[in-house]
C-alpha cells in the first residue's frame, strides 16, 4: 500500500478507490515520479506533485472543481489539461491516464503532448506591449498559448528581459539563488515564441487613436491593440547626498546586480523604508553578513498593510538576526560613509538602499489623454478610455469587485493575472478581471501570505500565535473579511482566497 504522508504510494499496483478523498488528494509514485491523485465527485485525476512555479508541493494544496491550487504561490491548475490557468505558473503539469477497475485506482502510462488549440475568434493584425514586468511578460505568453498568431512588440525599457522581480530582493539578493533563475524564460523561449523583444528603449509617446508608439531612438510601432503595462518607479529620496554613488534604489535586474556588487566591499548599509522590499532588502543584505539599520518614519514596519500585532513580530524577526531599528525617524543627509538622521544621529553606511515606496508610471498615458484616477484606469475588461488599448500591472487602477471600489495594487502576482486577462480580453474573451489579490513576502524562514485588499478595517480577528509565528489575521470592516494573511497556514490562505471568490459568485447580477 504504501504511506500517504511520505507519498510511496504505488500508483502503479493501484491504490483503493476510498483512499482518495472527495475534493482531496493523495500523494504517490508512478515509477521514479511524483504524482497526486486528484479527486473531484466521480472524476479522478493524476498530474506531476511539483507546482511549476517553486515546485510548491500540490498534496498539501487545495482541489477546487477541476482544479488544484498551489499552497506557496497560489497558482492554479486544471486537473483535466495540467494548463497553468493561474500565474505566477506558466508551465503546465505532467499528466497521467488513470484506470479504475473493482474499487482500485492505477497510474501507468504518461499522456503525452498538449491539446491543440483553436485559433481565436479575434485576430488583430498586431500586438504591442509597452513594459517588460510581470504584465508585459504574461500578456505576451498568453497571447501565443492561445494560439495568437500575429506579431508581438514587447518594449522595455530595460535592457534584460523580463525577470522574476520578487527575487530581486529575496533569494537573489541574498546569495542564495544564481543569477541564471532569475529570467522568466531564456533567451531562445523568445525566439521560438515569436516574440520581438526591444529592450533598453524607452516608449517616449503614444497616438491613442492611432495606436501608434514612437520610442526614444526615433523608431515608431503601430497595433492592432496595446498592453500598456508600464508598471511603477520607485521614489527617489529628497535629501541632500542622496545622489551619490553608493545609495541605491531597487527595481530591476541592474539594480540589483549593483547592490550585490557594492555589498561586496562594504560593511554597513542604511535602508531607508520599513516597506516589504525595504525589510526583504534587509534580510538579503543580513545574509551577506553586512551590519544593517533601518530607518523609517513609522512606529512599527508594514503597519499600515498588517497592523500593529503583525508589525511588532516582524521586527522583532528581523532584530533577532541582528537589525537594527530607527524607527519614527528620518534621513537629513548622506555623506560618503555615514547618513545622518534629523535628530543628528549618525549611521555608518558604505551602502544605502532606499525602499519608500513606487508611483505608477502613468506620464505616457497622461499624455495621450487617456483617463486616469491615481493609476490609469481601465473597465472590469482591463480596456482603457481609448478602444484598443488595454492596462495592466502596477500601474492600472481596476474595479475591483471584491471591495467594491477601483483599486490599484503593486503585487507581482495580480499583474501577472491581469495580463493574462488582457491578452485573453484583446483575442475576445470579454473577461471581467475579478482575481482575489494575493502576495507573499519572505523575512528569513518567515513567510507571510496575504490574500485580498484591506485600506482600512474596524477590527482584525487573530487566530494562533503570531510571536510563534503560526496564525491567521483576518481584518475586518463592517463584518466583512477583507482581507486575511497568514504565517504557515498555507491552505488556511489558499481556502481565504476560495471563500472570497464564492462571495463574489454569490452576489446577485446587478
């Protein structure tokens, strides 16, 4: 028979019908793989036990009709197909054929090859995509998956291809992850994709009835439809030094090749910002050994986004590996070696990393007249003021039907979710965007999930110890769970996502 828990069962002997539970799933081997079996009602699947994305475990995930959903990430499977219907996966899971016969299930014989695709109904004669972020990127991937033909423009303005930002301040940064797993495909997934990359040319203006953009070399594009997925730009700081060689800011690949390159040769660093990429930078920078301080104007970090119970833990991770806090001040200068705070205090830094936040990138679109509201806004299709032209990513402000008001998020995994329903929207689906927003942010061996958009709540419900670093936050406003984050609840954050999703379905058609 074999052991649930460590996954010997044998797929191939077969394993009893009654030990796959209705909705659940049950971990095992075909040969030298992986498997779960999957089991929705009277249907029984079998698909590869590794996500895609970080190889998240799928036996400790959660079946929701024909689909199975990664506990890390959240990414989402179909059991039928193994198609990666939800980012942050792209690729889709191995598939097995499976036999039912006197009460048992057996695995053999590996499916082989992908269904084929019907071109879409829509076909424009072209598609640009100005911005190589999370957006840009999964609007051109989904476009080809769906078997879009034409030509597609990816414009970005910087000179790598598109890469994994979140990893740009965590593993990355921290010298745990070699530089080659940071692109989101290799150079050669481009080529045969099809995909025209222009990189390290910014788009300078655009002709919204025209669909036309002209780039800063001069060169101009017109589309049959554009993505603008032009993302967000971090705020410079406004203190005098704050242009010398050794601060920083975090946003690209570059940039943070330039950091690892300046930790090398220093012993200290000044983050500025007590944000999600100012704390991960921190943790990083702690990995490589440097003495790091944080300076912020708040009393307790993320307390804005988690509350104060949350807060108060994170620091206190983070100050358990040897950061130091300056919270409730700010920086006045920087000088070569040191910062100094307004109260006159002095900080060795031989390096500074400032994390204070982003702007939306909204000056092209401004330009070409397109309506905005703190973002460039965009109908529940992702489709902008002008027809044709759609935005997604940091930089779109959608109505969200969850809170019932526009929003505009700065998460990796909602931009990738909403140039997926670009590009599905640009081939005709007519796709509300309705994704459940979800990050996650890694402090160490602490990793937090969120799930949902709370700006502001009356009461927050906790659940377990958050100092043992095994609870659930739900943040309440009028009764109503807006939001949930978790610290080692990965399905309790995966069955938050569920519940929220069947909320809305539940609502009445207007």
């Amino acid at each position: 028979m074999g052991d649930a828990a460590t996954g010997t069962n044998d797929f191939t002997a077969g394993v009893p019908l009654e030990d796959i539970p209705d909705g659940g799933v049950l971990l095992g081997l075909v040969g030298d793989e992986a498997v779960v079996l999957a089991r929705s009602g009277e249907e029984i699947f079998a698909v590869g036990a590794d996500c895609t994305h970080y190889h998240g475990p799928l036996a400790e995930g959660l079946v929701v009709g024909d689909t199975i959903r990664c506990p890390w990430h959240h990414a989402c499977f179909s059991l039928r197909t193994g198609e990666a219907l939800r980012a942050p996966a792209f690729l889709p899971l191995p598939r097995w054929r499976v036999e039912l016969a006197d009460g048992k299930v057996s695995v053999r014989e590996k499916v082989t090859g992908r269904e084929r695709r019907e071109p879409p109904a829509m076909q424009p004669e072209s598609v640009g995509i100005v911005g190589g972020g999370a957006a840009g990127f999964a609007a051109a991937e989904m476009l080809r998956r769906l078997s879009y033909a034409g030509p597609i423009t990816l414009i970005s303005a910087d000179f790598d291809p598109p890469c994994d930002r979140p990893n740009l301040s965590k593993d990355y940064l921290a010298g745990h992850a070699e530089e080659d797993w940071i692109p989101l495909q290799p150079p050669s997934y481009y080529e045969h994709a099809k995909i025209d990359l222009v990189l390290g040319v910014p788009v300078v203006a655009l002709d919204a009835p025209a669909r036309r953009v002209t780039l800063a070399d001069g060169r101009s594009f017109t589309f049959g439809a554009i993505v603008l997925a032009t993302g967000a730009e971090p705020i410079h700081l406004a203190v005098p030094g704050a242009e010398r060689p050794h601060v920083h800011l975090l946003r690209s690949l570059a940039q943070s090749r330039a950091i690892i390159a300046k930790a090398t040769t220093s012993r200290s660093v000044v983050v500025v910002g007590a944000s999600f990429i100012g704390l991960e930078v921190a943790a990083s920078l702690r990995a490589r050994g440097l003495e790091v301080h944080v300076v912020a104007p708040e009393a307790r970090p993320m307390e804005r986004i988690l509350g104060p119970e949350m807060g108060d833990v994170i620091r206190a991770v983070h100050e358990s590996h040897g950061v130091h806090f300056h919270l409730g001040h700010t920086l006045a200068s920087i000088e070569a070696a040191e910062v100094t705070l307004e109260n006159g205090d002095r900080l060795a830094a031989d390096l500074v990393v400032v994390g204070i936040g982003v702007r939306p990138v909204t000056g092209l679109a401004e330009a070409a007249g397109l309506s905005l509201d703190r973002g460039i806004r965009v109908t529940e299709y992702l489709e902008t003021s002008a027809p044709g032209i759609y935005a997604a990513g940091d930089a779109a402000r959608w109505p969200d039907p969850h809170s019932g008001a526009p929003i505009r998020v700065e998460h990796w995994v909602v931009a990738e979710r909403m140039g997926q329903t670009a590009a599905r929207n640009i081939l005709g689906a007519r796709e509300r965007f309705d994704a459940v927003p979800f990050f996650w942010s890694q402090h160490y061996d602490v990793v937090i999930a969120y799930v949902g958009h709370a700006e502001h709540w009356d009461r927050i419900e906790i659940d377990g110890d958050i100092a043992a670093h095994d609870c659930r936050l739900r943040y309440l406003a009028d009764g109503k769970a807006l939001a949930v984050a978790t610290i080692f609840r990965d399905r309790e954050s995966l069955e938050a996502e569920v519940a929220m999703e069947r909320m809305l379905l539940s609502v009445p058609a207007a």
